[in-house]
C-alpha cells in the first residue's frame, strides 16, 4: 500500500455486506408484492395501464438494485485482493470520506465525473478496465 496509508478494509467489507444484505431483501420483498399484485385483476382500462406503470417502476428499480449489488460484489472483489480505495483510472487513493459515503466506489470523484461524461457524450458505453 503506498503512502503508508492502510485503509481499514474490514469496515467497508461489512459496510459493504450489509448494505448488499439490504438490496437483496428489497428485491425479495418487491418480488413478493409483485406476486400480491398480479392476483388483482384489472377491471378496467385505466387499472390496466397503471398496472403497466407499476410494472415499469418495478423492472426500473430492480435493474438499479441489480447493478448496484454487481457493484458491491465487485468492490469486496477488490478487498479480497487488495485494490479496494485505488482508483483504477488515475492510481490515486480514493479519500475515506468517498468510500464512507459510497462504500462501492471505484473511482476517485475526478475520474467518476471524467468517465460520467464520456458516457454522456456517447464516446464510451461503460467503463472497460483498459
Ligand atoms: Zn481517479
């Protein structure tokens, strides 16, 4: 570790766990009142679409629970081997006040916003590990 500054992975590492114990009971639990929902019928039209709608904000909020738990599993991938708080673009550490805030945070905020922007501009789809 470079500049002597040993980061205090197994406080994130539970950060981290527990946080991803959290996503997957909210996707459970969405899951369960989704099965509750379907056995209401629509009498209607307008029932209909607010069906769909309700649909949609599940399969939203589901595809953000999933990416984030992908980033969370990766995250304990890099304490596992030791690059956890090493933003991968720039090599800098990333400062402790970012990870306590977003425990799975790869890059430091500089690269974050570098790369957010890149994506806006369509000249990348996500960020590939060179
Ligand atoms: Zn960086």
């Amino acid at each position: 570790m470079k500049n002597g500054q040993k980061l205090k992975t197994a406080h994130y590492r539970k950060m981290l766990e527990s946080k991803a114990e959290e996503v997957r009971h909210s996707l459970s639990a969405q899951k369960a009142a989704q099965v509750v929902s379907r056995l209401d019928v629509p009498s209607d039209e307008g029932d209909l679409s607010q069906q769909h709608h309700e649909e949609w904000i599940f399969l939203n909020r589901n595809t953000i629970d999933m990416k984030l738990l992908r980033e969370i599993s990766d995250a304990l991938h890099r304490i596992d081997h030791d690059t956890y708080g090493i933003c991968p673009e720039c090599e800098e550490a990333i400062s402790t006040k970012r990870l306590d805030a977003v425990p799975w945070a790869r890059f430091c905020v500089t690269c974050q916003e570098m790369i957010a922007n890149r994506i806006a501009d369509g000249e990348i789809m996500e960020y590939e590990e060179a």
